[in-house]
C-alpha cells in the first residue's frame, strides 16, 4: 500500500506538518529527508531541545510532534507534560534511543499517543512515517466528526429537526437532542414504538405503522406529516421520514428525520388567508385593478377587470396591456406604461375595448412597483369609470328647442314637441353607453321621481327601445 493509501478520502492531498526535535542536528537532519522522501505530503521542522519547539510552536502548532527522550534540559516526557497543558489531543510520538517499560510506561502516563525506538536501516523512517500519518488522520477524522456533529447539533436547534433510530424487533428507540426538544418525552417514559404512537393523533396512527412497515419490507424511504400531541399539551405538525438501515440484508433498523413544520404550516395559513382577504377586497372594488410585469403583460387583476372587459383570466394572460384598447389609443397607452415604469406614477384618460366590441371610457392611474433592491418589477394601477363623468350632465331641455351633444360615439338629439330624443349618429359602442346616460339622466334630473326603468338593445343592429317612467308618469322614449 503506498502512502497516499493509508488515509482516506477526505484527508489525501493534505499536507502533514511535522516538528522533529533532537538535540543530535545530523539525525533530525537525516530523519526530515528520509521523510519527506517517504511522503510529499511531510513538510519537516527541526529543533535541538524543547525551549525550541516551544519557540516554533508560538505561531501554529505542527500537525504531529516527534521527539527524543534525552535532551538537554526538558527531556522528552517534560515536554510532553508540557504540551498537553496547551494542546492535549496533539499527536506525539517519542522517538528515542533509550527504550526501557520504565520510559514507555512514563510516556502512556503522559497521554503520549505512539512510542518509537529508533533502529538502523531505513526501515524505522518508514515505521516513523506510517506512525505520524496514522496519528495524523485519526486526529483529523475526530476533529472532522466533532464539527459534523456541531453542525448537526447547530442544524436542529436552527432547524427545529431532528433524528431517531428504531429497533423495530426489540421496540426500542434512540433519540437525537433535537428529536428530544420536539417530542419532548417524559423523563421517566420508556422510550418505545408504541409509546411514542400513543402521543400521535389517533386518526394519524394506522398511517404511521404502514409508514414503518412499508420502510421496512421495501427498504425505500417514506414520508408522512401526522399531528403529535407532546405530554405537557397542545398539538405540533411534525414531517417524520424514514429509512431503512440495512445491514447485511436485516432491515430490523429504521433511521429517520423529525421536522417541526407548526409554525411554517401556521405562517402558510395565515398567509393565505391573508392573500385571501386582499382578495376579496380588490374583488370588491368597483374600479379596476391590475398589476403589469415590465413586459407590458398582466400579472393580477380583480373580479371587476374580467365582468368589465369580458376576457377570461387565461384570454388575459396571453394579451399585453395595449391589446385592451382601440387602435387609436394603444400608442398613447404604450407611452403611459413607459412612463409609469420609468417616472413612477401616470395617470391618463381612454377608452377601453370590451371582449365585444364596446368602447368604455376609463382614466387610469399606475403606479410603478419595484422589488426589495429597488428594482422596477412593473406598475400597480386602477382604472376608473368615468362615463358619467364624462355625460353626466342635462340630456334634455326644457321648451321647444334642441340640444346637440356631439362625440365619437353619436349625436344624441331632443325633440320636445315629440318628447323623443333620437341618435343621428351611432357606432358600436352606443348601446351600452346609453344605459349608462340614462343612468347618469336620472341622477341629475329625476333622482327622486324615477318609478322604473327598463332597457331592451340588440348589440347587432343597434335598433331597440328605452323607455322611462318619471314623474307626472310622462314618458321619454328614446328610438335607436
């Protein structure tokens, strides 16, 4: 086996720092060469007496300490003591000439983690080099399992998570901190399958024992949210996955996850029903409400939106805004949309084009939108009707004259001799604009003395008649 091949996955490719410390300079010499030889990975240090290896230790300590047992002053099991002050899990190996039990014995006392006599030949560089990689990588594997199990300690207090093992032929159950903290078990309460389905949902129990004998017969991993019920009361949500720990075929073993999903689910509701309430409120609105992507296409609109143009949500998706409106209004739209997106607010005044084929007039208000980073995201607008704005005055005189009142959609004319007010000119946004007026008549003139009113059109061939009862029960037809 070479080098490389005596450490696992996870440290090859690592250098190996090592601090060689002998008060014989041509033997730390000899053993850093044969060393580094031995492994590229070796990097040397070399010290005559342990007043040195302090002094080179001050910066960073090696990755594994060789040392001689006789040296001037400190020998080597002193420094050892020494050391084990500041770093008590740092590899040591005495390397020495001077082997007796007396000193080995001294040394394990010592907490020294591999004791060497030196030889001849090079077979002891080869023995010292396996030595110092094997402390090396036992030391990193510990460490390396200690911060995987901070992170797992970190992860469930973070995560409100947790593990367990079940023994599914002796009923016993292991429960990790985190598993703990959850279930919150009583400290006098055997831990068991049973136990521990007793403090689950009884609705919730046969599916938790299909759960786990389905792991266990298929060795595949199943997962189910079932409500438990901790001693001290009240009611959690907990994501539980399982998993069959096979070994050599026994699948007696199942491992799984605990996720506290209570507050989440809790935050999901409330959202919804947040999202919900907003809902209604915009539905509620008899204005129009809509959201635009920077594309011009149509993000959310209200109940309003979809009565008013006649456009299903789906038709809508597939439209850009423009596409709302007659030709002759779609550039000065397209302006307002650029200019919301860019200066921030607009407000401008067209005609909407129904599914139909009516022409309505609106004036819209947009608001541009922009995300957490200040970004535009689109605009936010309201459309408002303003028909009676816009006819909301005397449709009728009193005595014997006319009234014009001319507009793209026709010429409303009055005859009072007759007591007939007729269209000279109509296109095919009339009939519904003149529901609207009629409405419009009746707030400004005959509010109090309006009786009925009723409407009969034809969108086809524009022929119909409106009529209105009002006071004196003198009737105004209106001829299409």
């Amino acid at each position: 086996m070479s080098p490389n091949q005596s450490l696992p996955a996870t440290t090859m490719g690592r250098s190996i720092s090592v601090l060689h410390i002998d008060d014989e300079s041509s033997f730390t010499d000899l053993t850093a060469t044969f060393l580094e030889r031995e492994d590229d990975r070796f990097t040397v240090e070399t010290a005559a007496s342990a007043d040195e290896g302090f002094e080179s230790m001050s910066d960073r300590p090696p990755d594994c300490i060789v040392s001689d047992y006789n040296m001037p002053g400190m020998n080597g099991i002193e420094f050892l003591q020494a050391v084990r002050e500041d770093y008590p899990d740092l590899p040591f190996i005495l390397f020495t000439g001077k082997g007796s039990e007396a000193v080995a014995s001294e040394a394990i006392a010592a907490d020294v983690t591999d004791y060497l006599r030196k030889g001849s030949g090079s077979e002891q560089y080869e023995l010292l080099a396996n030595r110092i990689r094997n402390s090396v990588q036992a030391r990193r594997e510990t460490q390396r399992a200690d911060r995987q199990d901070q992170l797992m300690r970190l992860t469930e207090l973070v995560g409100d998570t947790g593990g367990f093992e079940v023994n599914i032929e002796t009923g016993e159950v292991l429960l990790t901190d985190g598993a703990e903290r959850i279930l919150d078990p009583a400290e006098d309460a055997e831990l068991t399958i049973e136990t521990g389905l007793e403090r689950y949902h009884p609705e919730d129990r046969e599916e938790i024992r299909r759960s786990i004998q389905r792991a266990r017969e298929t060795g595949e991993q199943t997962h189910g949210t079932w409500r438990y019920r901790p001693p001290g009361g009240g009611q959690r949500l907990l994501d539980v996955t399982l998993t069959a720990a096979i070994t050599n075929g026994d699948k007696t073993i199942l491992r799984g996850a605990i996720h506290d999903v209570t507050e989440r689910r809790e935050r999901k509701r409330e959202l919804n029903a947040e999202r919900e309430f907003i809902k209604q409120a915009l539905d509620a609105l008899d204005d129009l409400f809509y959201v635009l992507n920077t594309d011009g296409s149509f993000r959310r609109c209200n109940e309003r939106f979809f009565e008013v143009t006649g456009y299903t949500e789906r038709e809508l998706s597939d439209m850009h805004a423009t596409d709302l409106f007659p030709e002759d209004e779609r550039e000065r739209i397209a302006e307002g949309i650029n200019t919301t997106l860019t200066d921030g607010r607009v407000t401008v005044e067209a005609d909407i084009l129904t599914a139909d084929g009516v022409r309505l007039p609106y004036e819209f208000t947009g608001t541009r939108l922009t995300d957490p980073d200040r970004n535009t995201a689109g605009l936010v607008g309201i459309g408002r009707d303003v028909t009676e704005r816009k006819w909301g005055h005397r449709l009728w005189t009193e005595g014997r004259s006319r009234e014009y009142r001319a507009d793209a959609r026709g010429i409303c004319v009055k005859d009072s001799e007759s007591d007939r007010a007729r269209f000279e000119t109509i296109n095919v946004g009339i009939t519904d604009w003149y529901i609207r007026a009629l409405y419009s008549a009746r707030r400004y003139e005959h509010q109090r003395n309006l009786v009925e009113m009723s409407a009969v059109h034809s969108h086809t061939d524009f022929h119909g008649w409106f009529s209105c009862e009002i006071m004196k029960q003198t009737t105004v037809t209106i001829i299409l």
